[in-house]
C-alpha cells in the first residue's frame, strides 16, 4: 500500500499548478482541523470543494451571511442554499 501521508507543502505546490485533487485534499485537511480561515482561503482561490464545505456548515449554523459570502466568492450552491432558507417559513409550516 502506498504511503498518504502527503505534507501540506506538497499538496500546495500542486494545487498551485493546478491539481484539484490537491486543492480537495487540502479542502478536507483544513475541513477536518477545523481551519475556516484556510478554508476560506482555498475558496477565495478557487476550491469548490472549500465552497462545498463551508457551505455545510454555513447551512448547519444557520449562517446567512456567510452563505452570502460563499456565493459571492463563486460557489453558487451556497446562494441556493441561501434562497432555501430565505424561503423557508419561520415556524416549519407553509401556509
């Protein structure tokens, strides 16, 4: 079995030249160590899998300003998940 334990620096390079497996696997990392500021970071420089699970979180919270910024940095799921929960009635129930 291969060895996985791949550092960080490494992933980095190669996501700087442009491997999204690199980019996803950072995304988890910082995901797992529960790094927001580097998620946030990855997003801002085009991970859609940092958008993916900021946006989890985001919905888990009930954050709706970070929703919006999530959209707002590219991940449009994040403004569907917004509008969601903009719709969504108050009390549970639709009339």
């Amino acid at each position: 079995m291969a060895n996985t334990n791949i550092d960080r620096e490494t992933l980095r390079e190669l996501a700087d030249e442009g491997n999204e497996t690199a980019w996803d696997r950072l995304a988890d990392l910082a995901d797992t160590a529960g790094d927001l500021g580097e998620l946030s970071e990855l997003l801002d420089e085009g991970s859609m899998r940092a958008g993916f699970l900021l946006t989890q979180r985001a919905v888990a919270t009930g954050d709706l300003r970070e929703l919006q910024r999530i959209a707002d940095a590219g991940y449009g799921e994040a403004g569907d998940e917004l509008n969601r929960l903009l719709k969504a009635p108050a009390d549970g129930h639709r009339d």
